[in-house]
C-alpha cells in the first residue's frame, strides 16, 4: 500500500465531496475548520475553473469538482491496491523543554498514520541545529520572534495540598517556607525573579512533563506550566494555579527545513485549536 505517496490534500478534497462541510472535514482530522479551508482553497485557486462552492447550507461541488473528485478516486484506488511499499523516513524534531509534548503530539501521530513516515523527538540543545523541525520558546519580551506561530500563558502550578500547608506565596521572600520546580533551561530566571538563595529547596526537572508530575506529588511550585495541558488536572484537584505572576507569556516558534515544512501550517493551526488554556 503506497498510502504516503497520496497527496493528503487529495483525500481532504474527497472527504469535503463526502462530508459536505470544513468543519465536518476538521472533526474527523482533529484539525481546525479553516486549517481545512486554506489548503483546499489554496487546491482550488491552481484551477482556471471553481471546483466547488461554499454556501451557509454546506460545500457543494460544481460540475469540474465532481469529475476532479472521481479521477482523484480512481488514482487513489490504484495507488492504494499497489503493494510496492515506500521507504520509511524518520524526520528528527526538537521540542523546547518548555513546550508540552501533548500540545504537539498529535500532529506527529496523525502524520505517522498517514504516511511512512516516523518522527524522533529531543529536548537536547545539541540536537537543535541539525533537527528537521525545531520547536522553540521563550518568555515574551514585547518583541516577535522570527518565524511565530503561537502565545502560550506561563503559570505557577502546585497541588492544593501544599498550598494548604504553606499558604499562598505573595512576595520573594514567602518562598523561604516553599519548595520550588524550575526547568534547567530555565535556571536564569531564579535571579530574574529575584528567588535565588530564598527558596526553601529548588528542583531542576529536564522538560515540562517532568515538572507537572513532581507538581502533582507535592513536591513544590512549578514555574512554567501550560495551562492548556493542565486543565484535566485542575478539574479533578490534582493541581490548582498560584496567581503570584501574571500575564507573561511564553512565545512559540518554529523552522523546519524542506521535508518538514510543511508541517508548521497545521502545527499553528493545533495550537489555534488546542486553544491557551
């Protein structure tokens, strides 16, 4: 079965002929409606001819789309009964220790099944330059970073069973009393924050599942959370928000050389999606 050699743009057309509707299209892919309609309307504008039609009622083809959609049919069909098998391709993707892997992860998985491709991840500062994709972050500084492609809120997050033993933290000085989890990448900013020396113990963790982990265990604030991948912790009270900082931001960008570039438009549209928590 040669799956990965189909266009995924071609079966995107053919679910739209099927399903009659962008946002039908995106449920079924786990992606956004109008990640949906970009590509096909990018499809669309390479035709001298409109290939289908967007109404309030739903997506309806036009006569050019119809006969495109059934010779589309027919070469996915022969390339689906074909045994011949593509080569496999790993693309390596490095993942900023301060991005969550769940709000990446599903991208991958979704590429993986649809071709033969697999990805290998690392957080090592080693591995950035050469990877195919590099995920990347920082704290927002009123500045853009090149290459853009989401605003992700930084918290404090705790279980509320420490936060009962040693209260809510209101200035530096409180965190005498109170463990604290930062990321190594993140080590500077104990100084910036004005924390170094006045923490009562301070944890370094490798990424940020790491953190959340040691947060649920009550072993100390963790700097740097991801509300959005968090929320099914906080519902159940596992873990809670400490309001000390607010409003900073951590700014997501992305570069990927010719093989993995075209996966940057669906990994913003992800984060679009996945929502900022």
């Amino acid at each position: 079965m040669k799956k990965s050699l189909i266009p995924d743009t071609w079966l995107m057309l053919l679910q739209l002929e099927e399903l009659g509707s962008f946002s039908k299209v995106g449920e079924r892919r786990g992606i956004a409606p109008s990640s949906v309609k970009r590509r096909l309307d990018d499809l669309q504008s390479r035709f001298d001819q409109p290939i289908y039609r967007a109404e309030p009622t739903g997506v309806f083809f036009t006569a050019s789309g119809t006969r495109l959609a059934a010779g589309i049919r027919t070469s996915v069909r022969t390339l689906l009964e074909s045994d011949e098998k593509p080569e496999p391709v790993t693309l390596t993707v490095f993942r900023d220790p301060r991005v969550a892997a769940a709000r990446i992860l599903p991208l991958f998985s979704k590429a993986a099944e649809e071709g033969a491709v697999s990805f290998s991840l690392t957080v090592s500062e080693a591995d950035r330059e050469s990877a195919d994709l590099a995920i990347t972050a920082r704290i927002a500084d009123g500045t853009s970073p090149r290459n853009r492609i989401a605003s992700v809120p930084w918290v404090l997050t705790a279980s509320p069973g420490l936060i009962r033993r040693t209260g809510v933290p209101y200035s530096p000085e409180d965190f005498s009393r109170i463990p604290v989890i930062f990321l190594q990448a993140d080590r500077a900013m104990l100084k910036s924050l004005e924390l170094a020396g006045k923490t009562a113990r301070t944890h370094f963790v490798p990424d940020m599942e790491t953190g959340i982990m040691l947060a649920k265990s009550g072993a100390g604030i963790f700097f740097g959370a991801d509300p959005g991948v968090i929320e099914r912790e906080i519902r159940r009270n596992e873990l809670t928000v400490v309001p000390f900082f607010k409003g900073i931001e951590l700014q997501i960008a992305a570069e990927a050389n010719p093989a993995a570039r075209k996966l940057i438009p669906e990994l913003r549209s992800l984060f679009e999606e996945y929502g900022k928590g």
